[in-house]
C-alpha cells in the first residue's frame, strides 16, 4: 500500500465516520402515543370519546 492509496483510505474512513455522527445527531425520538395513535378511541354509542382497553 503506497502513500496515495493510504491518505485515500483514511479519507474514506473519515468521511463515513462523520456521516454516521450527522445520523446519529439528527435522528428525533418519536413520541410513543402522540395524536392519539396508540390506543383506539370509542366514536359512536354510550362509551364515546373513551380509550378502549384489551382487558376484560
């Protein structure tokens, strides 16, 4: 491996490290539930605007 190919690789490895950081940094967290996407709410009948629940 002679000098040119060297200073190529450690570029290389440089640049995908720095691309991975900006992933990494930029990524935002999801609110779990947000807008009412995680439970299902009762629309019609005498339960209306309730969460329904699996349990019973």
């Amino acid at each position: 491996m002679n000098k040119f190919e060297f200073k190529n690789l450690v570029k290389g490895l440089k640049n995908s490290l720095k691309e991975k950081t900006f992933f990494k940094d930029l990524r935002k967290e999801v609110e779990t539930g947000a807008n009412g996407t995680q439970d299902y709410v009762v629309k019609k009948g005498v339960n209306k605007d309730t969460v329904a629940t699996t349990r019973q």
